[in-house]
C-alpha cells in the first residue's frame, strides 16, 4: 500500500480520468489495499486485458495507481494505489462534478446490491444502515462537518485492507457525501 494517507485529485484532466465505470471498479480494489495484475482488474471490470492496460496507464498518467513490485515469475507487474484514500477537489469544474456524478453512481448501485445481497438471517444485518439527512449548515460548518466524518472512517480504518485485517473482520461499505444544495433564489 502506498505511505500517503489521501490521494487529493484536483486537476479537471485527472478527475475526468475517474468516470470510466471499468476504471472506478478497479480504483475502488486497488484503494482497498489490493495489489492486482493488468488481467485481474480487467476480469474485474469485464475488459480484456490489453484494454485494461490502456485504462490503467491513463490512471498511471495522472497518479491515480502506480506500478507495485514486480510479481515472483517477473511475467507481469501488477498495480497498487499510492494512497489509502481518494479525494476529488475540484467539483466545481464542469469535469468534476461529471466525475463525481459518475463515482456517486456506481458507488451507489454497488451499495445497494450489497443491501439485496445480506441475508435476511444473516447475524451482521442488524449493522446495516442507511441515513439520508438535510442540515442547514454554514460554509465553514459543511467543511468541519466533512471533515468529521472522515476523521471517524479513518479512526475505523485502522490501516486494515482486503489483505490485512483480523479473522473476525467483514468488509463493511460505507458512501458519505456532504453535498451543498443550489442556492435558492
């Protein structure tokens, strides 16, 4: 895993580079500690691989993964993320905010197949939940709210990955977005 805690994305090219939906597939693997070939990200997203070397020098290009060591054969070299979290910070552009419409999508209709995929009697449905609120914030406000709420999933983080955490652990998703309503005239 890479040593920066966030990667903050804010060129407009870069966050463009986010909205393929096969690109988001991966990203979301490589930045939940996974450490994947060009042909297991393309089985992940559906691609062939030499398509998926394309999409992942394009990540490449703009930071987004990076080469990790080479694998014990030394055939392939798989792809790692540079960070344990992805920021975009240029919403206000036209790009971001498509970007993000983007990632908002395919982050939500994977968490809403997680939901139909718990069993009913499945021990750990009572940790499911979903909230959905509207606060009356000021700016500094959001920005402090925002910043909260990452400060309490990187305290559950705890450096853990899909590779590294304890026998008792389930990957748990959570989607938090802090999102200004347009002003009202």
């Amino acid at each position: 895993m890479g040593t920066k805690k966030r990667l903050v994305i804010t060129d407009p090219r870069a966050i463009r580079a986010l909205a393929h939906p096969a690109r988001q597939r991966v990203i979301d693997e490589l930045f939940n500690g996974k450490v994947l070939t060009a042909t297991e990200c393309a089985e992940l997203a559906g691609l062939t691989p030499s398509a998926m070397s394309y999409h992942l020098r394009a990540l490449e290009k703009w930071g987004i993964v990076q080469r990790a060591d080479e694998s014990a054969d030394g055939r392939e070299r798989p792809w790692k993320a540079p960070a344990s979290s992805l920021v975009i910070s240029g919403q206000s552009t036209t790009a971001g905010r498509l970007a993000s419409q983007a990632m908002i999508r395919t982050a939500m209709d994977a968490v809403a197949e997680q939901f139909l995929e718990v069993d009913a009697d499945d021990p750990w449905d009572d940790a499911s939940s979903m909230s959905r609120s509207r606060l009356w914030l000021t700016e500094d406000e959001a920005k402090a709210f925002n910043e909260e709420l990452n400060a309490v999933v990187d305290r559950y983080k705890k450096g853990r990955t899909a590779n590294s955490h304890p026998a008792a652990a389930r990957e748990v998703t959570s989607l938090i977005a802090v999102v200004p309503s347009p002003e009202q005239s």
